[in-house]
C-alpha cells in the first residue's frame, strides 16, 4: 500500500514533466522504496502471530503517507507563489532599465552640445590665471624690494652680534623666499622650472651668505662659551635660543613634508639645518682645541708633570663653570656637563695615547701611569661628589686601554732598567777605586767594615719599589724582580773583580799598594751579607701572584751572593796561607822540637788575621774563623806529614808529643772564641792534634792497631799512606806490625758518613825518595 501510494504521490512531477526519461533519479527511488518495504514486512510479518497487528501497521502507514502528501502540497504552492513573484520583479526591471537607457541618451546629447561651449571659455580662464599671477606680483613688490635692504640690515646686525636680531629677519627674509617659491610653484602646476628657480635663488642669495655669516658668529659664541660665562652670558644665552629656534623650526617643516598631500610646502634648501648637534661638535671642537695647543717640547722631561698638573686644574676649572653657569643657559635636555665630560675625555685619550707613544723617561713615564690610575679618578678629578654620578651614566672608556698601560708600565721597567743598570756600574767602578786606596775601609756604628756600594745599591733597589709601588702592585712586582737581575748580574761581576783584585795582589807582593787587600775582601764580605738581607727584603716585598708572571727563568741573586762570598771567603783563606808560609817550613823540625819556634809567629799571624775577622758581620765571621782554624790543622798535619822530624828514641818520640800538645793548646787560646760564640765546628779540626800526639807517644807499639782503628773510626778519610807516614815518624814500628796495621785499616775501611767535612783528604802525602843502592841481597 505505501508503494502504491509513494507512486500516486508521484504522479504529478510526471504531469509536469513531459518527457519522463529526464527523470530517472524517480523510477530508482521507487524500486529502493519497494524494496525498502519488502524487507520491513518481512521482518515484522516473519511469523503468523505477527499478522494480529497487521491493521495497525496499516492504520499507522496510512497516517504517515498522509503526512508526507501534506508537506509536499505546501512545498509546491510555495515554490510556485515565489516564482511569480520573481516573474513580477523582472518584468518591473525590464521597464525601469528601459527608461534609463532613454535618460542616459539625452543626456549624452546636452554633453556634446555644452563641450562646443566651453571651449569658448578657455581664453578666459588664461587670463584669470594671468591675472592672479600679476596680483601675487603686485602684492609682493613691496617685500622684494626691501630684500636687498633686508640682507643689509641682517649683516649689520650680526657684525655687531644682536644674534637673536640678525636671526629673527633672516627667518623673515627665508619665509618670504619660501612663500615665492611655493606660490610660483603652485602657478607652474608643481612643476616649477629650473631656469625660475635659479632666478629665485640668484635674488635671494645674500639669505645663504647670512646663514653662513650667523652660524660662524654662533659657533663663535659656543666655542668661547667658557670665557663668556665667567664675564657676560648674554651672547651664549641668544645663540642657544637661536639653535632651539632652528630645531623646532627643522622639526615643524619635516613633519609638513612628512604629512604628504598635494598643497604641501617642499623643503627648502638647506634644510634641516640641525644646529643642535653642530653646537655639541663645536663645544667637543673647542675643548679639543685646548689640547692640539700643546706642543711636543711643552710637555718633556719635568715639564710633563707640570703639563698634566694643569691640565687637571683646567678641567676642574672648566667643569665648575659648566656646572654652575652654562648649564643654567641651555635646556635641561642638553646635559651640558655630561656633554663636556665626553668632550674632554675623549681630547684626553686621544692626547694622552699620542703623548704614550713619545721615547720618554722613566719619570716621565711614572707621571703618566699616576695621573692616569690615581689622579683622574680621585676626589680632586672625577672621583668628585659631584661628578661621579655623570662618570657613572656616561660609562666612559679607560683613558688608556689595558694593553697600552701594559706597554707603558714595560717601557718604565726598561728605562728603570738602564737607570739602575749604569748606577750600578758606576757603583762598582767606585768600590774598585776604594779597594786601591791607602787606608783602612770604613765601618759602621757596630765597627764592621764596609763600603758604599750595598749602600746605594740597596737604596736604590728600595726607592725603585716604593716608587713603582705608587703606581701599583704590578710594577712594583715587575720592577723589583728587574732589580733581582740586575743584582745577579752586579753580584757576578763583583765576583770577578774580586778574582781579579785577588790576581792583582799576588802579581804585586812587594808593592805597598795593596796594603789593605785584606781589608777590603772583608768589606766585600760584609757588603755581600748586606746585599742578601736587602734581596730577601725585596723577595717578601713581591706578592704571591707574581711568581707566574714572568716568562724569564727566575733571578736567583741569593746564590750569585753566595759564590761572591765563597770566591771572597777563599781569598782571605789565601791570604792568610800566604801570611803563615814563610814560618811553616820551620815547623815540626829539629829547631822546632828543640826551641818550640816558629809556633809563636804563626800564632801571632792567626791572632792578627782573627782580630781582622771580627771586623765581618756574622755569620760570615764565624765562617772566616771556622776555615782558618781548618787551614791551621790542615798546614799543620801538612808539615807533619813531610817527615821533617824522624823519631830515634821513646824520649823523642815524648818530646815530639809534648811539643805538639803545647801547639794544640796555643792554638786553642787563640780559637777560644769560636767555643764562646756557639759556633763551634761539629768536628773540631784541633781535636786531631791531640790524637795524633798520643798516637806518637804511645810506648808499645803492640798497641799501635788498636790506635789505628780508634783513629780511622773518628777520620774515615785517613788513608794509608798517612798512616804509614804516621809509623815512620815513630820510628820504632817493625815491618811486621806496620803490614798488621795497614792490612787492618785497608779491611775496616769505613765509608764516609753523611755531613762528614774530610780534612785528610786536602793532605797530600809527598813520594818516599829511595837512596841509590847497589843491589844486594839485603835489598832484595
């Protein structure tokens, strides 16, 4: 049933439409709907139940189909009503369209007949535009005439520097200009020609040459501001008003340019003017000019401290008189104290950057660094109350840049370098010349001898760091360690001197010339000690952080110090070997055993050579001592060694012993000193003579090998020759025990312990000398 009704609701667009195959989209829709059906009543109708409610599915259908044929009349009538209504529209288009087009012809044809007409009014617009240039003309004469008087006025005005006068008639004379121009091109159609404008500018150019002639009188006025202030302002105050005049002025004329449109003035020519910015290149200008004024010989030598010195007063002086009475007559926009603090700033790099580059001196140099690190930034510069908030917001460069205080503080080192390297020169000429004098060193209130040399050289070591120390740690550091070199290398050649001084005095013994050679290598001594306490004094004086700062090997003038005194130490040993030769080879002789000389005279002679040794600084002096007293036993043992004295008899042998106890103790008298001063040696040199006399003395030579290793033990450096030689002066020690003793020190040969100073070992034994003799059989 709802198949056949979908078709009957059908047949009305088949009606309306002749030709159904235009309509295939229907006859699809009715085979899916047929189809759609079948399916649904053959799931609801699957079972004969099912057919009970086959009249309410019926009823319910009907109802549905009802509904649908409803909406789809009202659709249709809907449809229909507003295709009639458009239909209705378009015909009233159709007739309105039709009374335009016949309105638009006749319009069309008044045009044609109105152009015929206006063409026999172009003669009269011609000479409406004639006239209305002929009365700008007109109206204008009068002020075109008085331009020429004008511009004379206005250059009278500015000679006499009635600045804000001058200024305002060229604003009159550059307005009227402008106005002609603008009014001549607006004639011309904004297209003005070259030939009219070169017309305009010839007449009017007496307004450039016052442009010119007014800026040169107002930078002028800017550059001698300073002086201005402090007499009369006035002329300051008119030209800043007129540089504000100008800006604003700038100001107005870009934005009118700027806003575009077709009755917009152009800019004229020289414009913008900025002015504002040309018064600040001036002022920089003029405070620049203050430092091209200062020559190269100006500032040299001495002159340079006294240069900067007023260069400080003449910017302190300047900035007081911006603060307190230009800043007063310019706007507060300005800044004029930061302004100048640029200015000068920058004039002082760039002066101080070419006065770096000059050769100068040390103190020249010390001058720079000090103004430049202390001076500038302190209370009485920069570091004022007053300005430090102006440094701070200008955020100003160094004066000088880091690498260029580097080279500088190079430079001071290098010339402090040669300053103290020919002082030094000449310091140790003058200590050479002192040594040939005729008379006895000096010495100082504690009575030790000495010269000028540590003298000078320590002060000027110690006032080249408090120098350099002004400056900084830094040059103080590179400064003291320059002095460790040069120290070295004075100590080294000092030591040759000495060496020298030492050949001198050896060639010329029986000239009286070198009468206080001894004195003098003491005083050498003395300065030495001197020098060492003044270099470790500089040493502690350097920071910790300098130690890496140097790519040199380090200066080590403490062990240059110490060979300079071993070199002078053995030199005054030498002395006082050459002063006791003459009595040594009558000692430990038959004479001698008999009459005890010369023991006294060497005596004497080591007296005379201590009593000299009192006059070093200690340590040196207990040094001194400690090494004649080796000398002593040293020449002693020597002498004893050469065999001089063969005992024949036990009482020789006795007297040998007693003889030389009685040295030992004159010996001891006079070394007593040593003992008293806590400097004793560890091993005494005195305590071998006793134990050689015993080991003389002893009566059974049975005996002799436990003496033997008694002695070997407390000198392991005794060989067997000396022990042989000890033997012989015996004289009563067979073959037998001689062989027992030597085999027994050759087996219990100890090694020599750490710190041991050998004194055997300096001993030379002299070669046994055989007698010629027949060979026999006793020799054999």
């Amino acid at each position: 049933m709802s198949a056949g009704d979908q078709k009957n609701g059908g047949d009305k667009p088949e009606d309306m439409v002749p030709q159904p195959e235009v309509w295939p989209e229907v006859e699809r829709a009715e085979c899916l709907a047929r189809g759609a059906a079948l399916k649904w009543a053959s799931g609801v109708f699957c079972r004969p139940e099912h057919l009970e409610r086959l009249s309410q599915y019926r009823k319910r259908e009907s109802q549905r189909t009802a509904s649908v044929h409803t909406r789809l009349k009202s659709m249709v009538q809907s449809y229909l009503e507003g295709v009639g209504w458009g239909l209705e529209q378009l015909r009233e288009a159709r007739t309105e369209l039709r009374e335009v087009s016949s309105d638009l012809k006749k319009a069309g044809l008044e045009s044609d007949q109105n152009t015929e007409g206006g063409r026999s009014l172009e003669r009269l617009r011609e000479v409406s535009a004639n006239h209305s240039q002929l009365l700008a003309a007109v109206s204008n004469l009068p002020q075109l005439y008085s331009v020429r008087s004008m511009v004379m006025e206005t250059e009278r005005l500015v000679e006499s520097r009635r600045l804000l006068e001058a200024h305002a008639k060229l604003m009159d004379l550059e307005y009227l200009q402008d106005d002609i121009l603008w009014q001549l091109n607006k004639a011309a159609g904004g297209a003005l020609s070259t030939e009219d404008q070169e017309v305009v500018a010839k007449y009017f150019s007496g307004v450039r040459h016052l442009v010119d002639a007014l800026g040169k009188e107002l930078w002028a006025v800017v550059s001698s501001a300073l002086a201005l202030a402090r007499q009369n302002p006035t002329p300051f105050v008119s030209a800043v008003r007129i540089v504000e005049r100008e800006e604003a002025l700038d100001q107005t004329l870009l934005e009118e340019r700027g806003g575009g449109g077709g009755n917009s003035r152009p800019l004229p020519a020289g414009r913008p003017r900025c002015w504002r910015a040309c018064f600040f290149k001036v002022l920089e200008e003029a405070v620049a000019a203050r430092f091209r004024s200062v020559s190269y010989l100006h500032t040299r030598g001495p002159g340079l401290a006294g240069h900067l010195s007023a260069l400080q007063h003449g910017i302190m002086a300047d900035l007081a008189t911006v603060r307190h009475l230009l800043e007063h007559c310019v706007p507060q926009q300005y800044k004029l104290t930061g302004a100048y603090l640029r200015a000068s700033h920058r004039c002082l790099h760039a002066h101080l950057t070419q006065v770096s580059s000059w050769d100068l001196e040390s103190g020249e140099i010390f001058a720079v660094l000090n103004w430049v690190l202390h001076i500038y930034n302190s209370p009485d510069m920069m570091g004022h109350p007053e300005l430090v908030t102006e440094m701070e917001r200008e955020e100003l460069r160094p004066l000088i840049s880091t690498e260029g205080l580097e080279q500088l503080q190079s430079k001071y080192v290098q010339s402090v370098r040669k300053s103290v390297s020919e002082w030094m020169h000449k310091a140790l000429q003058v200590e050479l010349q002192d040594w040939q004098r005729d008379q006895e060193p000096d010495t100082d209130h504690e009575g030790f001898y000495q010269t000028s040399l540590p003298t000078i050289i320590t002060q000027m070591l110690e006032e080249n760091a408090r120098v350099a120390l002004m400056i900084g740690e830094s040059l103080r550091d590179q400064t003291i360690q320059m002095g460790l070199y040069e120290m070295e290398n004075l100590l080294n050649r000092f030591r040759e001197a000495l060496v020298e001084f030492g050949k001198e005095h050896r060639r010329d013994l029986s000239n009286s010339k070198n009468k206080f050679y001894l004195h003098y290598l003491l005083a050498s001594i003395s300065n030495c000690i001197i020098l060492k306490k003044s270099t470790e004094s500089l040493q502690q004086q350097q920071s910790s952080q300098s130690a890496g700062q140097f790519t040199r090997t380090p200066p080590n003038p403490l062990a240059a110090l110490d060979r300079a005194v071993r070199r002078a130490c053995r030199l005054v040993m030498d002395q006082l070997l050459l002063d006791l030769k003459p009595f040594l080879p009558g000692l430990l002789t038959r004479p001698w055993l008999a009459q005890g000389d010369p023991t006294p005279k060497l005596c004497r002679v080591l007296e005379r050579h201590l009593e000299l040794y009192l006059r070093v600084r200690p340590p040196c002096r207990q040094r001194l001592q400690e090494e004649a007293q080796w000398l002593m036993v040293v020449e002693y043992v020597r002498a004893l060694m050469q065999k001089r004295l063969v005992c024949r008899s036990g009482e020789e042998r006795r007297q040998l012993a007693q003889q030389m106890l009685q040295d030992d103790q004159l010996f001891r008298e006079i070394f007593h000193s040593l003992e008293g001063e806590g400097s004793a040696p560890e091993v005494n040199p005195l305590a071998l003579l006793p134990v050689l006399a015993e080991f003389i003395r002893l009566k059974d030579p049975n005996m002799l090998t436990l003496e033997v290793s008694g002695l070997a033990a407390k000198y392991p450096d005794i060989s067997e020759e000396h022990v042989s030689v000890l033997l012989e002066i015996r004289g009563d020690v067979s073959r037998d025990i001689k062989g027992a003793v030597l085999d027994l020190l050759e087996q219990s040969a100890p090694p020599l312990p750490v710190g041991y100073r050998p004194i055997f070992t300096d001993i030379l034994v002299p070669p046994s000398t055989m007698a010629f003799c027949l060979p026999t059989a006793k020799c054999a």
